[in-house]
C-alpha cells in the first residue's frame, strides 16, 4: 500500500508540474494540505467530462484524514475548512465511447477503496473510502426554504445544515461542521431559473443535497474525517457541472 502511495503522489505531482517540465525536488516535502488539494482536483478534473456524459446530476462522498488547527483563536474556534485532507485516489481520465454509469466507473476502476453506483432518480453516487451515513441519514421532519436558499445551492445547503433537526443529530452524533466560506454569488429568485420547492417533509439529509445536486445540475461533495476524541467533522460543497 505504501508503494502504491508513493507511485501517485509523484503521478499526482506530475500531472501539475509535468507539463511545465517541471521535476519536484527529491528533498521537498509537500505541505498536507497542498497534496490534498491536488489529489481533489485531479478526482475533479477526471469525474466532471464523465459525469457530463451521463447526463445527470452527482454525488461525492470521501473519507478524509483530520487535520488539526495549530492555533485555534475567537475567530477560528473550531476547524478550517482545509482541516479534511481528501484522499489519494487513482484516477483514468475518461473515455469517449463510454457514457452512463460505465463512463464514471471508468474513471475509477483502479481504486478498490472507491464505489460508484446511481441512485433511483439516475444521480451517480460515488463514495470514495468508507464514508458514515449517520448524520446524513438524519430525517427532516418539515425543511422550509426562503426564496434566495431555493434558487441558490450554497444557501440550500446551510440551510439543511441549520435544519434543527440535524443540528440534534449533530450534538448527538458527535458531528461538527467545518467552517462555512461564504464567497458566492447570489442568484435573485426569477421566472424560469432552477429552483426547489419551499418546503420538503419528511425527507432526510442525503435525500435533500441529493435535491440540490439534481435541482442545479451539479455534484455535491460530501466529506467527513473522525478525531481520535471521537468527533466527526464534515464538510458540504456544491460544484456546477458547467
């Protein structure tokens, strides 16, 4: 496994750096933080032309490593929102005579630790390590929606994250949420724009970001990483697939 680890990071590494005739030095020592943003953007790089292919919305859940805040202050109380390392993922980039379900499976096949399925709607779920279902599987007695959370996907997603009764689940389960970015642009509620409904019942948290994901035809990324204390911290993002 180690090996393997070693061969794609210098893969991960070229994929940035390759194309410039760029070599890192065999000394350096990549920050966490940088090696996860890399290895995230070349799951991305791989999943968004598949993921176009099928034509529907998607999913992706990983499982991440926690990274600890060195200096936590009154701003920062908790966790930022790079505290989730993504994970190492082998990725192909993929086919052109591959469409559906197959096109993303594609991209996939050289992970053992990756599952790719379609839920009953068609949305494709890719689960990348084994990712809990306990939060997400928390069920939302009424979730009611202002105009600008049902015509914007970021505010849909806090406001699920601020339903109550995922807040309960949260303070039960033992989750925490990442800090929230907030640099968005905000679309006015208009005639013909995609939007959700103002309400839903009964309908749990997946179910809900699976919605979103559906509603503004794109992927809803889901991470979550467990502490040595027990807690759980999660983080939610939403990506056009434009």
């Amino acid at each position: 496994m180690q090996i393997r680890q070693a061969a794609l990071v210098v893969v991960a590494l070229w994929i940035v750096l390759g194309l410039q005739g760029q070599v890192p030095p065999a000394s350096s020592q990549p920050e966490p933080r940088d090696m996860s943003r890399i290895y995230k953007d070349n799951v991305w790089t791989c999943l968004l032309p598949a993921l176009k292919a099928t034509g529907k919305a998607g999913r992706l859940y990983y499982r991440a490593e926690c990274r600890p805040v060195q200096q936590p202050d009154s701003l920062h109380p908790y966790y930022l929102p790079d505290t989730l390392l993504f994970p190492l993922t082998a990725v192909n980039a993929p086919l052109r005579d591959k469409t559906g379900l197959a096109a993303v499976q594609y991209v996939f096949r050289d992970d053992k630790e990756v599952t790719v399925t379609k839920g009953k709607s068609g949305i494709i779920k890719v689960r990348i390590g084994e990712v809990s279902d306990a939060i997400l599987q928390t069920k939302m007695i009424c979730l009611k929606l202002t105009p600008d959370e049902r015509y914007n996907p970021g505010l849909a997603i806090f406001a699920i994250e601020d339903a109550r009764d995922v807040q309960d689940a949260m303070s039960r389960l033992g989750y925490v949420c990442t800090e929230r970015r907030l640099a968005m642009l905000i679309t006015q509620p208009a005639k013909g724009l995609p939007h959700l409904p103002s309400s839903m019942k009964n309908i749990t948290m997946d179910a809900a970001l699976d919605a979103v994901a559906e509603t503004f035809k794109g992927i809803v990324i889901y991470g979550e990483c467990r502490q040595s204390d027990g807690t759980s911290i999660y983080d939610i993002d939403f990506r056009p697939c434009s």
